[in-house]
C-alpha cells in the first residue's frame, strides 16, 4: 500500500470516529505548517495502527484514554473520549478506566480526566 492510500484509509477512519467538522479543524488549526504533521498523522496513526484488526476500535480507544489521561494531555483525551463513544464503548468502561487511572497514575491526574470526561458526557446527554 503507498502512503496516498494509507493517508486516504487514515482520514476515512479518522472521520467515522470523530465527525467530518472535527477533523477538518483539527487538520486545519495549524494551516501549511501543520500540513505535514496531518498527513503523518492520518497515514500512520490512522492508515496503519488504527486500521490494524487484533484490537477492536473500542480497546483502542480505552487505551487511547488511558494514555491521554495519564500524559495530562487534557485536548487528546477529549477528542479520544469522543472517539471512544463513537466505536462503542460504554460509559462504565470508561468510569473504570479513570478509576485505574486514580490508582496507578495519580488522584489529580483523574480528577482532571473526571472532569473532562463528564463534561463530554453532559454534552452528550449521557451523563
């Protein structure tokens, strides 16, 4: 598979998890400087990981959360609850990754991940 197709896999997917008006301003945000990052970002993060079959989308995206959360990257883990929503992941499930998270990684970074998620879930109506 050349990179055009895997860059072309990566924004399809990307734009199933998240919606169309997402990516396009998260792909937009940092203009032609950004450009490059985007292209990476679709054709590898989205074309080959994201598109590999052994984790289902929805374990992807608890890990994804997990990771986000416990980095402290507050604008990713949002984006990264979104997409856990989209490929079918329960609420519970994510209530119990950030209580892991409480445990293993520290009360402050959950309470930050807490809030964040439940202000995504309001948003949703699912909370």
């Amino acid at each position: 598979m050349d990179l055009q197709e895997l860059e072309d896999r990566g924004l399809k997917l990307r734009v199933e998890m998240f919606g169309r008006d997402a990516v396009e301003k998260r792909m937009s945000a940092l203009g032609e400087f950004g450009k490059p990052l985007q292209q990476i970002i679709n054709a590898y993060a989205y074309g080959d990981v994201w598109s590999r079959v052994v984790l289902p989308p929805a374990t992807k995206s608890l890990v994804m959360i997990a990771m986000m959360a416990a980095a402290g990257h507050s604008t990713e883990l949002r984006v990264h609850l979104q997409g856990a929503l989209k490929n079918g992941c329960k609420v519970a499930e994510i209530q119990e990754v950030l209580l892991l998270l409480a445990m293993y990684c520290g009360i402050p970074a959950a309470n930050e991940a807490h809030r964040i998620a439940v202000d995504l879930l309001r948003e949703a109506e699912l909370a």
